[in-house]
C-alpha cells in the first residue's frame, strides 16, 4: 500500500459577498429557481392529482372486471412517469439529487408480469401517495408565496406608481380603509414611506419563506419518489459484496503470487539441490555435505516465508490471545517504536477482530514507509457497539485518501462490513487515523 504523506489539504477561499445574506436573498438566482418551482408544482400538481384520481377510481371501480387491473396498472405507470418529471424538476430547480426508486422486476415475460409487477411494487404506490398529498400542498405554497411576493413587491416599488391613484382612479392612494363616513388613503409622504418600508419587509422574509416551502417539496420528493430505504441498504449491500469479493479476489492473487514466487520457488530449488547432493555422496562426501547444508538454509528461509505468509493471511497469535498480543507483534515490527493500549471487555467476532488486525498493519507499515515519524501509537476501544481504532503518529502529515491512495482502499474495505475511515493529517503533522468497525461479539 503506498499513502503520500507529502502533501497537506487543498484549500479553497468561499466568495466573499459585501452585502448580508438577508439583504442579497431577494436578488439572488436561488430564490427565483424556487419561486419558480413553487409556480411550476401548481399546474403540475393540478394535472397529477387529476390523472391519479380519475386512474386510480376507475380502476377500483372496474376491478369486478378484468379490465381494472391493466387500469390500475396504467394509473401507476403513469404516476411513476410524473416522478421522472418531478425528479427532474427538483434536480434543476432546487439542487436535489434524488435517485430513481427500485425498478420493476417481473419475474416473467409478457404484459401480465409487467401489471402484476406495477402492482405489487411500493415505490408504484408511493407515487400515488405523492400525488395526493402534493396536489394540496401544492395550492397552499403557491398562494402563499405568490401573496407574499406580490405584495412585497409591490409595497416596496408604492412611491413609484401612487401616482396612478389620483391621476386615473379619482382617490389619493391605496385605500387602507373605508366605510360610508370615513376613508383612508395612504397619500402623504409619511405613509407612502411606512408603506414601501413594510413592503421591504416583506421583500426580504419572503425568499426564505418560499425556501422552508421548497423544503418540505424536497422532503415529499425524497420521501416518496426516491428509493425506499430497504431498497437503498440493497443496493449499498450489494456494493459491499463486490468490494467483499474483489478484495478476496486480489487477497488470493497476492497468496499465489508470494507461494509462487517465493516458497515454491525455494522448495523447486531444494529438491534439485538434493539430487545433486545424493549423486555426489559417493563420489565427494564433503561436497554432497556442502550441498545438504545449503539446503537446510534454504528449507529454513522457506519455513520462514511460510510463516510470514500465514501472518499475513490470518495470524495464529491473533487467533490464540487476541488483538492485544496481535497489535504488539506488529508493533514491534515496525520502524519506529509504537505505544500499543488495547482496552476490550471482551472479543469481538473473529471477522471484525482479523480486519481491525490488518487495519492496524496496514496503517504501521504506511508509517513505516512514508511518514518520517519518530513515534507512533495504537489505541483499541468499545464504545457502546463499536470497536474503535486510532492510530497516530508524529510524521510529516500531508496524508489524503482522495486521491486514490492505499487509504481509499482501506476505506472500502472498511466500508464494506459498515466500517468507517476517519483521516486527519495536516501538513507538517501529526497524522491521526480513526476507524470505526461493528463490534457484532
């Protein structure tokens, strides 16, 4: 695994605004592309309530037939197009990213499976549900908004056009009330001025007014047109499992490559060298005797590789006496010295305990290699029911598992039994790692 400690964290400077947030809202893009949702979702709304109902009642109405069922089925195919339109809608206009809920799987060809499988499927019916509860919600945030927009603005821009009222209408200005004795009009500078500063008020609180209601759209759209969560943890588990297998997959390419290249090429080379020995015993002893003793170090370099290929497949340390005494032979392998605090009530299972182990040493040997460190230190913990792991050293710093490192690698493996990465490296040290793993005792 190779991690580079040598360079630190890119930084980016944010834009500075000289005017507050308050004060920009009303001008900026952001509050348009969500007003303008707010207008869209009224005759969008207004069209998907209509479909649905009408859809769906003639369905039910007709299932004492046949053919309320491929009605029922047209209805939800239907719904499911408006939430391709509404994802989309919410992606342009409000910056959400929602993902296409779990498709139809019909287990067999032809339209019967297609129906039978629009039916049974519950992100179908959450479309529906969508379109029911949007259709209000929908009528409630487009007044709402549009009252206050309009009015805001027009508020605001009252010593532009107060004119109007006397010139064409016969009346001082806006009425603010009236009845058969008594009237009042909003016409002398000290009014026209209350008037435009309210209509600033409400100028500035509308934009985020319409932004908590976009809000609770973004939550519908989430809600009910994006996947469940039970189909999101499939699609997440499934995810796992290729890393799962591709990391096995290349963990079995090491083992043959190091018992290829190393223990079986020693062993090849032994059995030659003591057939060379037994044919020289009668002619030269004390060359076969040379010979034999060659090849008892070879058998002992071989012993040793194997050794060190059972270490690194599953170590019978770990195994016997647990992640203590595992941690501290890695430890004291490494090239600095390391403070080893392990801290467990009791053992974790023994998958969770063998991938902490290779966590920890992989993370040693990355010390080892590139961080320039004068010391290190290793603490295990439970906390609540996670095993947690934090290495960290002195080194150089710089470290980042964005740029495809050994530590994305490591991540993903994590990331597969529910695990997770925590790197904190600056430039110029020092370098923390955290993992977090399931404790499933």
């Amino acid at each position: 695994m190779v991690t580079d400690y040598g360079q630190g964290y890119a930084t980016r400077s944010e834009p500075r605004h000289r005017l507050p947030a308050g004060l920009r809202a009303p001008f900026e893009g952001r509050s348009w592309r969500e007003f303008g949702y707010v207008l869209l979702s009224l005759p969008v709304a207004i069209v998907l309530f209509s479909w649905t109902v009408t859809m769906v009642a003639l369905g039910a109405g007709l299932l004492v037939t046949f053919l309320g069922i491929p009605v029922l089925a047209a209805a939800l195919a239907g719904c499911r197009g408006f939430g391709v339109l509404e994802r989309a809608r919410a992606r342009g206009l409000l910056d959400l990213e929602v993902a296409d809920p779990e498709p139809l799987r019909p287990r067999k060809q032809g339209a019967a499976a297609w129906m039978g499988a629009m039916l049974k499927s519950g992100a179908s019916w959450r479309h529906v549900l969508y379109a029911l509860v949007q259709f209000p919600w929908a009528v409630f945030s487009f007044s709402v908004a549009v009252t206050f927009w309009s009015c805001g603005w027009a508020l605001l821009s009252y010593p532009l056009w107060f004119w109007v009222f006397p010139a064409y209408a016969g009346e001082g200005g806006i009425q603010l009330y009236g009845d058969a004795h008594h009237s009042v009009y909003l016409d002398n500078p000290f009014e026209i001025t209350v008037t435009a500063l309210v209509g600033l008020v409400f100028t500035l609180a509308t934009p985020w007014l319409v932004r908590a209601l976009t809000t609770v759209d973004g939550l519908l759209v989430r809600g009910l047109l994006g996947p469940s969560p039970l189909s999101a943890r499939v699609v997440e588990l499934e995810s796992d499992r290729g890393i799962v297998v591709d990391t096995a997959a290349a963990d079995l390419r090491r083992i043959e490559r190091d018992l290829h290249d190393g223990a079986q090429a020693r062993l090849v080379n032994l059995a030659m060298d003591l057939g060379l020995a037994k044919e020289k015993l009668r002619e030269d002893p004390r060359t076969a005797a040379r010979m034999v003793e060659e090849a008892h170090g070879e058998v002992k370099t071989a012993l040793q590789e194997l050794r060190d290929l059972a270490r690194g497949i599953h170590p019978a340390v770990l195994t016997d006496r647990g992640l203590d005494a595992a941690l501290s032979a890695v430890a004291s392998r490494c090239a600095v010295p390391v403070r080893v605090e392990v801290d467990l009530p009791s053992r974790p299972a023994p998958a969770i305990e063998g991938i902490a182990y290779f966590t920890v040493s992989e993370l040693l040997q990355n010390i080892s290699k590139h961080s320039g460190a004068r010391s290190a230190s290793v603490d295990v913990w439970r906390s609540e029911d996670r095993l947690m792991l934090q290495v960290t050293d002195d080194g150089v710093g710089g470290a980042d598992a964005s740029r495809g490192s050994g530590l994305a690698g490591l991540a993903a493996r994590l990331d597969a039994v529910d695990g997770i990465l925590m790197l904190d490296s600056p430039a110029g040290g020092p370098t923390r790692v955290i993992a977090e793993l399931p404790w499933r005792g």
